[in-house]
C-alpha cells in the first residue's frame, strides 16, 4: 500500500488510493501537472506487454485510455483519471437503473467489449466493479470499461458481458432496433428471382471482401497502431507501421491507403500517388475499407466534396474516433475552418482524451487568433503526448508555439526542441520545418546571414528527402519575415526559389501560394506596372485555389487583391472586394477581418456612420471570443466614427465603457487621447491640450515611439483647428520630416500648416502647401481630404488675389457634390456640422 505524498520513477505523486480498488491510486503527474490513474500490475511477461500495447492503441469513448508503463520494473500503469462511481456502487445506493439508463449503459459496454474484441484484447475481469459510470461534458451519461486483466479467453468476456447485461436487466434483442413487418405479407415469385438477383449483385459487388484472407494478428496490430498515429499527427510513425503491416499484406488496400495518406501529410506527394495507385487493384476487407479507399482517392486528387461524402459514410459505418477524426482533417484540409472547428468540437466532445485532434483544433484556434484558449489546447495535447511519449506529437507541439509566441528567443528554443525532438521521432518532414522556423525566427530578429544559412541548410536536407513542399513552404514563411521588414525585393528573390523547388516537385498548392505571396510584395512596390503583376499572381492564385476547392485560399486571394486595389486608391473596387471575402468565406473569423477591412475603406472615404457600424460589429465579435483587447480597440474605433460625425454623446459613452471595464495594455494612452478629442469637438480647448500634453510629456519617444508619435500628430492638428498658431507652427515643422511615408499623415500635416498660414496670412505659403496636399489627396482619391483641401486652397487664393480662386472654390462645390453622391447626404452633413469644417465652409461661400 503507498502512503499519499509517496513518489514513483521521479514524476507520479501518490495523492490517495482509488475508491474501492486497493491495487490503484490517483495521482498527480508532476511533468505535466495533470491526474493520472496508476494501476499496480502482475510480473510483466511477454504476453502481457503485448496485451498492454494492444491497450495503448485503443481509442473508444466508453474504453479507459491506457497511457504508459511508469519506471523500469515500478510495475505500475499509467491511464486517463475519471471521476464517476462504479456500476456495482450504482446499484448498490439506489438499486436498479431505470429502463432508459440501463438500456443506454448497456449498449455503450457493448459497443466498448466489441471494440476491445476487434482490437484483439481480453478483458478478463469484467464485473459490475469493472464499470464506470460518469458525465460526459455535455452532461450526457458515460460508461467506461475498466479493471483489464490482459488475461483468460474471449469466451469468457463474452460470459461475463452477457452477466453484466442480465444484472441492467436488459436482453440482447433489446439493443436492436426493432424490425418493421408488412401488415399483410405478400408471397411472389418474383421476389424469390429479385432476392437471388441481390445475393449475386452483392456477390460481385463484394467479391473483394468475400476473397480477401484476414490479415495476419501482427499486421492487423501494426495497422491499428498506424491508425492511431496517423489520428496523433505521429506521420513518420505511422509510415513505417503501415509499411510492416504491407509487408505481411502487401494488397491490403485500407493500409495502402492509410499509407498514402501519411506520405501526403508528410508532403511527400509522388510516393503518396504511387501508393494510392496501388490501393485501387488491392482487396478491401470491408465496406469501411472501400469508404476510405475512395474517400483517399478524392482526397489526393483535391475533389473535396466527394471526399467528404466518401468520409462521413466511413464514420458511419465504423463509429470510432479515428474515422471521425478523418472528418475534421478533411474539412480543414479543404479550406473550411469554420466547418473543420465546429467537427473537432464534436469528436472532442465523443473522444475527449486523442491529442491528434486537439492539436488540430488548436491550430484552427491560432488562425483564428484566439491565442489563449489556443495555448491551453497545446498545453492539453502536450499532457497525452507526454504520456504516450509520442516524439513526432510533442515536436508538432514545439513548432506550434515557436510560431505562437511573440518573443524571439522564445521561439528559437521552441524550433530548437522541435528539431531534436524530430529526429529523435525520424521525422524527417517535422526536422526540414523545425530548421525553417528557426531561420524565419533569425530573420525576424534581424540577423539575416544566420537565417539564410539555416534556411539554405534546411532546404537542401528537404531536397535530400524529397520533401520540397516542406522547403517551398519555409520559404515562403521566411520570405512574409523579410516581408515586413519592408526588404521586398529580397522576399521577392526567396519567393521565385520557393516557386522553383515547388514546380520542380510538383507541388500545385504550394505553387498557388506563392502566387499569392508574390501578388502581395509587389503590389508593395509602387509602380504601375509591378501593380498590374501582382494582380497576375493573385488571379492565378484565386484560380488555383477555387481549382483546390480551397475556400480559405481564395478568401485569402480576395482579400489581397483588396488591400491593391485600396494602395491603387481604388476605394470602390477594394470595397467590393472585401464585400466578396464576406460573402465567400464560411469562417466567421475570415468575415470578421473583411468588416474591419470595409470599416477602414469607409474611413477614408468619409462615411463614418457605416464605418461605426462595422467596427460595433467587430468589437462585438471579438467580445464573444473573450478577446478583450481587440474589442476595446474596436469599440474606441466605433467611438472615433461616431465623433467625426459630431455624435459625441455616443462616442464618450463607448469610451467611458472602456474606462469602466479597464483599459487594457495599450488601450491606456488611447482612452485619453479619445476622450481629448471628444473635449476638442465640444471645443474645450484647454482641458484638450492640457490632457495630450501631460499624455506625451509621459511617454518615452524611443521606448513608445509609435504613441509618441500619435499624440504629437493629434497635438500638431489639433493647435492648427483651434487657432493655437504659435504651438501649430513649431510642432507641425518638426513632425513633418517624420510622417512622410505615411500620405495620409503627410497630407493632414499639410493642411494644419495651409491653416497656420492663413491664419498669419501668409496666403501664398498657404496655397503652395494646399497645392501640395491636394496633389496627395486626388492621388489616393480621399474625398474628404479633397474637399477640405480645396477650401484650404481656395481661401489662399482669395487672399493672394489670385482670380483662380472663382474656379476653385467651383472645384470645392464638386467634390462637396462627390463626396455626397459617395459617401450619403446625411453622413455629410452631419460632418459639415463639425464647427472647424463649418468655419471653414462658411468662410468659402462668403467670399466675394
């Protein structure tokens, strides 16, 4: 008997003995800080290992999940904990079950021995005792097999379950759903000839199966243990398991199948095709082989929806966790995230302990930028991992967070474990990415020649190992990091290697991305005709994907080709683009970005009501998601909308919100600056620059460069509306230097400077900025900007005495007209109403 607090091979602290079972403990698994059931065995011999492994292998919601020997010779079991009561201790409080409950727990034990008899296992204990009964987490009932001997015959499970069934009080006809005769039986000798006709249909159609010998106990095992790496992502793993039960199988089509599937995820493309040509002459052993052969078919051949179907008959038929898995993979792989997420939920939901599948999910959460919960997942997968000592899983684990965490060094470690862990594992394919991350990561931190050695490294090992997809795809993460540092015509140098090695091993979907990459880095780069390139790529990019049924891909293609239109200062046509992501995409996440996108383009083309709206929608969104900075950085959005169209009960109403909830990280300095700048609409101009002046008097200009920044923007405009001429002059001179890569920036700059000068009438100074910021405004088509501009340069005219000024103040009444034809009346005019535009206005139409 162990004492509480006793100590197992240096990990597992005893915390109390199981209830009821004098041979078992829970305890705490101190590596992973998680409960684990510990289970005192016999002398292990080989029968017994064997059995142990089998158990390993089995994954069956209403069967125990069997983890790992604990020590050398300890002697102890390591399983999944589950808190619940056993059948015998049911019974024994409140007597028998009613019809409904025993009727459910008994064809979940059934469905469990069936399992573990198929999985080639001998219970050989099993009792009232031996039954857990639980909750799942949707409150539903559970019944869990435990208490494996490993020892006796199938004969007496089959003994002992059909006792358990008498003791529920339940007959097997009763687990049947009843049949359903004709009131008035008919006798025909046509149904004799029809019943033959099927019999020989079903024959031919089924000659395979009929044919097929039973596979071997040993590949049967390596088959199964395949299966649940493929589910775990343990790809490398899985390869060689499938490989060894080929070779006592060589045309079993389930594990050529199985086979090509691993190569694929593994992206080794070619041999994935020569194995699936292969599974199309071999001998299927059952309809649900025949299902996943075609299934696999549809699946490298990219016909998605066939694919589906093909899958979700196989997880009918078999009803397991792998075969439901194979769902959600599949609507992942196919682009549908939204879908993808919504089946990983549900096979967690049956199948709560398979780290595959979490890992998977927790993917889906990153792409979604749910962080956090998406690091408790990582964490949760890491637990299983550890406990099956799945390497290839816990390397996948390492290179997720390298990726997820913002911190450099970080992230080099995490691609640092990756990459032995991979090796260790035989990954070959998770080795070539953990390599590729650390050069992205070496990048990001600014030393480029480390970073081109590794990736140079890494994509030479991936040639070595016919892995090009794996290298194409590290490159292209290394050129997005080379990206964003603005050096574009190195990414797009790294982006034609990618391409090269992508066509060269013929791999279509990598190609497309690059498409898509290369559509974005060029649109960066200015001129026309590097423009009408990139909108090349990203047709050929939008065409491939919708060729791959990649809805996510062409959301992705539709998004980009957006963002060009809007550098092209094509506001309507990058509108009706991002209103086309919306419409496409089935990923809420997708059609969220798309309103924030929207809400941008609305921004600049004055109509801030429908911008409001759009980015309520945002923070609301976000909230839902328990993403609280990004939905306070929404709702003060909203608020700026809403108090560029005078509406300032509003906006001060959402930021007192904020206020009231605590502004979070970064959000601080902001909440000040807004309610400021609602102070400033109310024109409470000392308590307005009194506030912005304390705010930037405590920043740091090196430290908090880009608030620095912003609040000396705010002042510069600010001083200039207001009259504040001497404070305008001096600070809008010195920032002006600084915000010229920024032409919307630049352009306001102007203007505060055209007012100061008019203000000290110095009209021809005024004019010659106007001229200069309307040049800017007409070049990004920024109505409003054209509008103010225009009475900018029109009062500079008139006050120089120069007669154009008749012409341009004509020129003002257009774009005003412009500007309301675009952007609604109502939204005008509700501008208008701001009193620094409405002094200006007025001063226009009075001039003689």
């Amino acid at each position: 008997m162990l004492e509480p607090g006793t100590v197992l091979a240096q990990r597992f602290r005893i915390l109390r003995p199981l209830a009821g079972d004098e041979e078992s403990y829970v305890a705490e698994d101190q590596a992973l800080r998680t409960t684990v059931a510990l289970r005192r065995l016999p002398p292990l011999d080989e029968p017994l290992r064997r059995e142990i492994q089998l158990a390993r292998s089995l994954t069956h919601p209403n069967v125990i999940r069997v983890f790992e020997l604990v020590g050398d010779g300890d002697g102890y079991l390591s399983m999944e904990f589950i808190e619940g009561e056993t059948l015998a201790q049911r019974l024994a409080r409140q007597g028998p079950l009613s019809a409904v409950a025993a009727r459910n727990a008994a064809m979940q034990i059934v469905s469990a021995m069936d399992a573990v008899r198929g999985a080639g296992i001998v219970h050989g204990a099993l009792r009232p005792e031996s039954i857990l009964l639980t909750t799942r987490s949707d409150g539903t009932p559970r019944a869990v097999v435990t208490g494996f001997l490993w020892t006796g015959a199938a004969a007496d499970d089959q003994r002992d379950l059909e006792s358990i069934l008498a003791t529920l009080g339940v007959r097997r006809d009763q687990l049947q759903p009843a049949s359903v005769r004709p009131s008035r039986p008919r006798r025909k000798r046509w149904l004799l000839a029809a019943a033959c006709a099927a019999v020989f249909a079903a024959a031919v159609y089924y000659r395979d199966e009929i044919l097929a010998p039973p596979l071997s106990e040993s590949a049967a095992r390596w088959y199964r243990e395949g299966e649940t790496a493929i589910a775990d992502g343990a790809y490398a793993k899985a390869e060689a398991l499938f490989t060894q039960a080929l070779r006592e199988a060589p045309h079993d089509a389930a594990a050529r199948c199985r086979l090509a599937e691993a190569l694929q995820e593994s992206d080794q493309r070619d041999r994935a095709s020569a194995e699936l040509l292969k599974a199309l002459d071999a001998r299927t052993r059952s309809r649900s082989d025949r299902l996943l052969r075609e299934a696999t078919q549809h699946y490298l051949t990219g016909d998605w929806e066939k694919a589906l179907a093909a899958s979700r008959a196989r997880a009918r038929v078999s009803g397991d966790s792998i075969s439901a898995a194979d769902v959600a993979r599949l609507l992942d792989r196919a682009g549908r995230l939204e879908a993808a997420r919504a089946e990983y939920e549900a096979v967690l939901r049956r199948y709560p302990s398979q780290p595959g599948p979490i890992l998977q999910y927790a993917r889906l959460l990153i792409a979604n930028k749910q962080e956090k919960p998406a690091a408790q997942r990582l964490d949760e997968a890491e637990r299983f991992y550890r406990a099956l000592q799945n390497r290839e899983g816990l390397a996948a684990i390492e290179l997720e967070r390298g990726r997820l965490t913002p911190n450099v060094s970080n992230a080099i470690a995490h691609a640092r474990n990756a990459a032995s862990l991979a090796e260790a594992a035989g990954s070959n394919a998770l080795l070539v990415r953990a390599r590729l991350l650390e050069a992205v990561r070496h990048a990001a931190g600014g030393d480029m020649p480390q970073s081109e050695r590794m990736a140079r490294d890494a994509v030479a090992l991936a040639e070595k190992n016919s892995l090009g997809a794996v290298a194409a795809e590290g490159l292209i993460d290394l050129a997005e990091v080379v990206f964003t540092q603005l050096h574009l015509e190195e990414a797009a140098r790294i982006l034609q290697q990618a391409r090269a090695i992508a066509q060269r091993f013929s791999a279509k979907r990598t190609d497309a991305e690059v498409s898509l990459r290369m559509g974005r880095v060029l649109a960066r780069m200015g001129d026309e005709q590097r423009r009408r390139e990139a909108h090349a790529h990203l047709d050929d990019a939008e065409k491939a994907f919708r060729g791959f049924g990649s809805k996510a891909g062409v959301v992705r293609a539709l998004r980009a080709r957006g963002d060009l239109y809007r550098l092209q200062s094509k506001l309507p046509l990058a509108l009706e683009q991002q209103q086309r992501v919306a419409r496409e995409s089935d990923n809420e996440f997708d059609r969220t970005q798309a309103r924030v996108a929207q809400a941008e383009i609305y921004m600049l083309q004055g109509n801030y009501l429908n911008s409001a709206n759009l980015h309520a929608e945002t923070a609301a969104y976000y909230r839902a998601n328990r993403n609280p900075l990004l939905a306070q950085r929404y709702t003060l959005d909203q608020a700026q909308a809403l108090r560029l169209v005078g509406r300032y009960d509003e906006a001060e109403s959402l930021v007192r919100q904020i206020i009231d909830e605590g502004p979070l990280p970064g959000m601080r300095h902001r909440v000040e600056a807004d309610m400021a700048a609602i102070d400033f609409g109310r024109r409470r101009f000392d308590r307005v620059f009194s506030r912005l002046e304390q705010i930037t008097a405590r920043l740091d200009p090196v430290k908090d460069k880009a608030y620095y920044d912003r609040r000396r923007y705010d002042l510069c405009m600010k001083y200039a509306s207001a009259g504040w001429t001497a404070q305008a002059e001096k600070l809008c001179t010195e920032i002006a230097p600084h915000v010229r890569a920024s032409e919307r920036r630049y352009l306001d700059v102007l203007d505060a400077l055209a007012m100061v000068s008019l203000q000290k009438r110095s009209y021809h100074r005024a004019a010659r900025l106007a001229r200069e910021s309307l040049a800017l405004s007409e070049a990004n088509r920024m109505t409003e900007s054209m509008f103010f501009t225009l009475m900018l340069l029109t009062r500079a005219l008139h006050g120089a005495k120069d007669p154009h000024w008749v012409p341009t103040r004509e020129r003002t009444r257009q774009a005003l007209s412009h500007w309301q034809k675009e952007a609604g009346a109502e939204v005008v005019r509700q501008s208008l109403a701001r009193w620094f535009i409405a002094e200006h206005w007025n001063s226009v139409q009075q001039l003689e």
